[in-house]
C-alpha cells in the first residue's frame, strides 16, 4: 500500500535547527511536497522536490532521496512563529497526494 | 484578492440532515478538491475536479457528492450526516491536477460537527 512516515511531535529551541523526516511508499513518484499548517489555520506550501538533492529557500530546506523513499525538511534559526505542523506530501504515478499525519513542531524560548 | 473561500467556517449539524459546504476561488484555476482533516491522520481526499464539468472520487467519497458547474464554485453536499463526517474540511484548488509543480491553494477550512 502507499504510506507516508513522519514523525509525530518535535521540540526545538528557538534559534537552533531542526530537521523533520518524512519516508514515504508510493505506486509511482512525481514528488515530495511539504506544507506548514498553524493550528486552527489552512496547511500553506512551503516546497516542492521531484530531483535528488537539497533545495534552499530562506531559512527553509528540503532534501529528498528517491532511491531511499526519504525526505527532509529543514528549519534554520528556529523562531517561535515556526511553531506549527509540517505535512509531508507524496504524489503517485496517478497524480494523487498521499499526506503524512504532520509533525507538530514545538519551539520553546 | 480572496483566493478560496469556504463557508459556513463552522457548523453543528444533527444526524440525518443534509449540508451543502461551499467553496469559492477566485484564481481561475482548473482543478479543486475537498479534503478532511481529522486527528492523527493525514488529509484525505474526498472528491476532486480536474475542470469545469467534470469530477472525481478521491479516497474517501462515501456519503459526499460534489458538483462543479462552473471554473469558481465547488460545493461538497452530505446527503444525511452521520456523526462520523465530523471533521475539519479542507477545500483547495491548484493550476492543474496532475502539473507536478502544482501548489494546493486552500481555504481556511470548514469545522463540522455531526452530533
């Protein structure tokens, strides 16, 4: 079956970096999506990967392994707005979305 | 510019009633779907459309139906709700289904409780 990993709860510290996992089984593979989502609030892109590799965008990175089924989001001098959980997304040979539960990530001062 | 947007942003509904959610975008995109949300899973797809006049079922149609009139509008109808369509909806549409680039755009969600 498809299935999507990530873990369930995170806590970092404000400033420092953390990295947010996500494996994932697809029938096919037409990329890796990661989404932020604020409690109570609509889940808002943050990146796309479709190629091996890491892709920087601001304090922002996404890294994916094709050959591994793996990805990773990220965070660089954590603040405490990026206290919110981050889906992992994988899209099939079909073009359909299979999302992980999310990652709540926890930022304490 | 608004973007999507859905109402009614919260509802209590009681079991056997029917429920239209509605879904509005102003982006002009071709593709819509409608997701749930509930604790500890992942979003789920309830039913989907690629373009004007045509749908889809997505992972979890049962008890749904949806219709897509036209480019803007993208109502989700519970024909009887049952308490088990409790549940945060999620309206969002992209470019084109399918385009790998694609964003998801959503609405701010639709928090329905059936009791």
């Amino acid at each position: 079956g498809q299935n999507i990993d990530q873990p369930t709860e995170m806590t970092a510290t404000e400033g420092a970096i953390v990295q947010i996992n996500c494996t994932y089984q697809t029938s096919g593979f037409n990329g890796l999506f990661w989404y932020q989502q604020h409690a109570g609030e609509a889940p808002t892109f943050l990146s796309y990967n479709v190629l091996d590799g890491l892709e920087e965008k601001g304090r922002f990175s996404s890294f994916l392994s094709r050959s591994k089924g793996y990805s990773y989001l990220l965070l660089k001098e954590l603040q405490m707005k990026d206290s919110a959980s981050y889906l992992c997304a994988a899209m099939d040979s079909n073009y359909q979305l299979i999302w992980g539960a999310g990652t709540k990530l926890i930022i304490k001062p | 510019i608004a973007g999507i947007t859905q109402a009614p942003t919260s509802q209590i509904l009681a079991a056997g009633r029917r429920m239209t959610l509605r879904c509005t975008q102003d982006m002009r995109h071709n593709a819509m779907y409608w997701y749930r949300q509930d604790l500890g899973l992942g979003l789920r797809l309830i039913h989907y459309s690629n373009t004007a006049g045509t749908t889809g079922k997505g992972e979890v149609p049962d008890g749904y139906s949806v219709s897509r009139a036209n480019t803007d509008d993208f109502p989700l109808t519970l024909a009887s709700a049952v308490p088990s369509q409790t549940s945060v909806y999620f309206c969002a549409s992209s470019d084109e289904r399918g385009r790998g680039t694609g964003e998801l755009f959503f609405g701010e969600g639709s928090r329905l409780t059936v009791l």
